[in-house]
C-alpha cells in the first residue's frame, strides 16, 4: 500500500451520506446495468460538491452551468456510501477492479472528508487508492499518503504559465513548487494530470512533460474536452495528429528513449522531431503502447474523452494492428527525421 497507514484527526469527522461513482464504475460494480463497450479497470469515486474553483473547461467549476453530477464527458451519479463503497471493494476482491481512484472537488471540508473515506475503505478492503486533489501544502499530502493513499495526484492541467493563467488563475507557480517538493519528499508517489489542447503549443507541452519525468512525477495525459455549460464548452477538440505527436511525446520521454533537448520543432512549436530516425521511431510505437490511456497503473479512463463512435484520443485497451498504423501514421505524417 505504498507505506504505513495511520489514524488521522481529521479522518473521524462524519462522511456525507452519498457519493458520486463513475457511470463505467456503477456499471462494473454492480449499482446499475448498462452495457459497457469497455470496462473501467480502475474504480472512479467523486467526492465533495461543486468546486470553488472556476476552471475554464471543467463541468465542476465554481461558475459552470453544465448538469452538477458530471465531470469531463463522464456522468457521476449519486448512490448511498453504504451502497457504495462495499460494492467497490467486492469488485476489487474479484479482480473486476485493480484500484480505486478518488477525484475530489474543492468544497467545504473536502480533506477531511476524503481522509475519512480513505479510512472507511481501507476498514472494507486493501485495495490500492490514489486522489486526485488540489491541496495547500506539504502537510495535506503527508496526511493522505500516512492515511492510506498510494499516490496523490496534484493536478497542473496547463502545460506553461501562459495558458494556466487563462484556465485556472494566476497561482502556477504556487502548485509548481508544490508538485516539485511533494516530488522529492514522496519519490513514486506523485502524479499529475496534463491537458492537451488548452491553447498550448507541441514544445510547451514537450517541456513539462520532459520537467515531470525529472521529477519523477507520475502523468495522467488527457485531450481537452469542450463541455456545454463551461466557460470553453464552444473551444474545438485539439487535432488528432497534434495529440498523437504528445502522446508519443510522453511515451518516449517516460522512457528515457530521448529528451526534449533532441526534438525539434516548427516556428509555431509544433513537433517536426523526435531526435530519431524513422524506422527507430516505428519500432518504438509498434506495440501501440503510446496510444493508451496514460496515468496510474491499472487506469483505463474509458470515454473520458471521447465520445463512443469517435475519435479515440486515449485506448482504454490495447490497440488493434490497424489502430497502431493509423496513429502511428499520424504521428510520421509531418516529421522531418529521414
């Protein structure tokens, strides 16, 4: 479980009586029937009320008007904790699940809150849980982590300053440095989340990828997703082909395989190369790898950003022979590399 879990203060305060499960996560729990096309291998749980937080893209923002239970494309219904919570630690006894993940919106006591629910699902079963979470400081990680959570993930979304102060507010370099201390104080037990298409270029992107393998900090990659309702729902998806080259992007730099002092990119930043050459880059993205839901292990996301039909922006599952060509196609198509 990732080290001790401990007894914190703040943990015994009285838990809401509901909480909002992933419609996939309801479905492979057992709360509800609907047919799933591809099931979340991860248990996703929304804990708090609408943010306080004003997010540009986020359904959960202080000033959104897009339906309350909702968070991405992804709908979150209610269900009684004492409903919930037993149903995710049967599915994780079975192997449905291999970890829960909790995603928590900034409202009134949502610490204490989530250090309580960490403690009553570790009274239920060990399965692995991470938090996503914005926090104030040094102090709340270390309560989660001693409290139970295997990793918390302290999300900076934007990629540079620039486009973080156009979607979130003007603290980037606040939950820079956090990230960065939290880093080196809990090695493997950091993570954040990253959005593509925010207004960023490729070698922004490129950039913070490349400073968060150093720090050795876990990354949730994700295409931005106009949502009704929210300050940007009208803002278009990012291009397919400029989201594979990212995802390739953080594939080969998570591996070390190259860094970002050996792209190049166009003058408007876009990636025209890896430092590789083209037969290298095709071996490397053969097994379809790149192109899959990236995060904590065993997190799938299925359809958080795509809509069922559409473009696949992240495989919640291996890739088919002829998915790996088209979005490996995709990545080659405007490279310089010989």
């Amino acid at each position: 479980m990732g080290g001790r879990v401990l007894r914190h203060p703040e943990a015994m305060t009285t838990l809401r009586p509901f909480i909002g499960v992933s419609a996939g996560t309801a479905a492979v729990v057992g709360l509800q029937h609907i047919r799933l096309t591809d099931a979340p291998t991860t248990a996703y749980l929304m804990v708090g009320e609408r943010c306080c937080y004003d997010c540009a893209f986020c359904a959960q923002a202080r000033n959104s008007t897009a339906r309350s239970h909702f968070l991405s494309r992804v709908a979150w219904p209610l269900y009684p904790l004492e409903q919930a919570l037993p149903a995710v630690a049967q599915s994780f006894a079975q192997g449905e699940i291999v970890r829960c993940c909790l995603q928590v919106t900034i409202s009134p006591d949502y610490l204490s809150q989530t250090l309580a629910l960490v403690q009553q699902l570790h009274s239920l079963s060990p399965m692995p849980l991470c938090a996503s979470i914005a926090l104030p400081d040094l102090n709340s990680v270390r309560a989660l982590l001693e409290c139970g959570v295997e990793r918390v993930s302290l999300a900076l979304d934007a990629a540079c300053e620039r486009v973080y102060c156009e979607a979130k507010g003007s603290d980037w370099q606040c939950r820079l440095a956090l990230l960065r201390a939290a880093a080196h104080l809990f090695p493997g037990r950091i993570g954040t989340h990253l959005i593509a298409g925010l207004g960023e270029t490729e070698q922004e992107m490129s950039t913070i990828l490349q400073q968060m393998v150093d720090w050795q900090v876990t990354i949730g990659l994700f295409s931005f997703t106009p949502i009704p309702g929210t300050a940007w729902g009208k803002r278009p998806y990012p291009s397919l082909p400029s989201y594979r080259r990212i995802q390739a992007a953080r594939y080969l730099l998570t591996r070390g395989v190259c860094r970002v002092e050996n792209f190049s990119f166009s003058p408007t930043g876009q990636i025209v190369s890896y430092g590789l050459n083209r037969r290298r880059l095709r071996e490397l993205l053969a097994d379809g790898c790149a192109f899959q839901t990236a995060g904590c292990p065993g997190c799938n996301r299925p359809y958080y950003n795509e809509r069922p039909g559409g473009a696949m922006y992240n495989y919640p599952r291996p890739l088919h022979a002829e998915e790996i060509e088209l979005a490996t196609s995709l990545v080659m198509a405007e490279l310089t590399c010989e």
